[in-house]
C-alpha cells in the first residue's frame, strides 16, 4: 500500500523546505473558515470531502487571482452555504491553499491506509491533481511578483504539496472507462 506521502517522505527528509517556516510562522491562522470546516466534517464520504477542499482552494484562488468581480452572481449564492470568501494577505491565502491540499493529500492517505483497494480514492485523486494543476495555471503570474519570504514559502509549500499530488495521480493505473475502451 503506498501513499501519496510515502512517495514524497524519503525526498522531503533531505533537506528543510522554506514551506516549513510558513507553516510554523502560519499556525495560528485556520485554513478554512468556519462554514468551511463544518462542510468539510458534514462529508463524510472522501470524494465529497475532496469537493468541499477544492471550492475552498478555489475561492482562495478567486481573492488572489482577483477575479471575484467576474464572479459575483456565483458567489452571492455559494455564500449562504460557504459563507464570505476568506481574506487575508496574498502570503495567508498562499498558506491556506498550501494546507487546504496538505489536509486533503491526510484525507486520502487516511482512506487508503484502511481500504487501500476504496475506488473512491484514485477518483478523488485525480479531481485534487486537476485542481492541483489549475491552481499551478493560475497562480503562475503572482509566483513571479513574489516578494517577502512568507510568500516565497507559500508558494515553496503548494509545490511541494501540488508535486506530491500529481505524482501520486501519475502512478494511477487508467481509469476504469479507458481501460473498457482500451480492450475493444
């Protein structure tokens, strides 16, 4: 049975990441807001809870990437459910998207270390690696513009989390419907 940070540990061990420093100096802030977290513990089912992790690092992504007014009507209907899109500096959000996918990479590696053979768990896999990969697209301009050091690690610890998850999402055998087609 492998887990996604079965894969990454080994490397991780060889040296100290800037994110780590983030996330030491980011401890007191949470994640996800309220609303948020109480959605989170609501779904109960792992590619449920993975939907509610992506949406919150998509609306992270929404005040960093400043494309809330392009989504207004969208948003005033997600926030009786989600609750106000966070705020915070452009290095806070970084962070809480980097934990956002640290908890949802523990929500499957939780799943798989008791039912390792759960097809829940590639599928869920691979929307976060999709997300994973969005928020890599979008997120490309700032990384550029990236001044103080808690930015820098913000965006060190979504690598190093992101790379996790799409390496993890490579060794995936196909999905069940290719492998059909691969047949005929």
């Amino acid at each position: 049975m492998i887990t996604i940070r079965a894969l990454v540990l080994p490397a991780a061990l060889l040296f100290i990441t800037p994110a780590l420093a983030a996330t030491a100096a980011a401890q007191s802030r949470d994640h996800l807001t309220p609303q948020e977290a109480e959605l989170v513990k609501d779904a109960q089912v792992l590619d449920q809870r993975i939907d509610v992790f992506v949406k919150a690092a998509h609306r992270r992504l929404l005040v960093l990437t400043g494309a809330v007014a392009t989504n207004s009507k969208q948003l005033k209907k997600d926030s009786q459910k989600w609750g106000e899109l966070p705020t915070g500096s452009r290095a806070e959000l970084l962070a809480d998207i980097a934990k956002i996918l640290d908890e949802a990479i523990t929500n499957i590696d939780d799943v798989s270390l008791r039912d390792e053979k759960n097809p829940l768990i590639p599928k869920s896999l691979r929307k976060l690696a999709a997300e994973a990969t969005r928020i890599f697209e979008q997120l490309k301009p700032l990384r550029d513009q990236a001044k103080s050091d808690e930015e820098i690690a913000g965006f060190a610890a979504l690598t190093e989390h992101g790379e996790s998850i799409l390496e993890a999402a490579q060794k995936l055998p196909p999905p069940a419907e290719k492998k059909a087609k691969a047949k005929n």
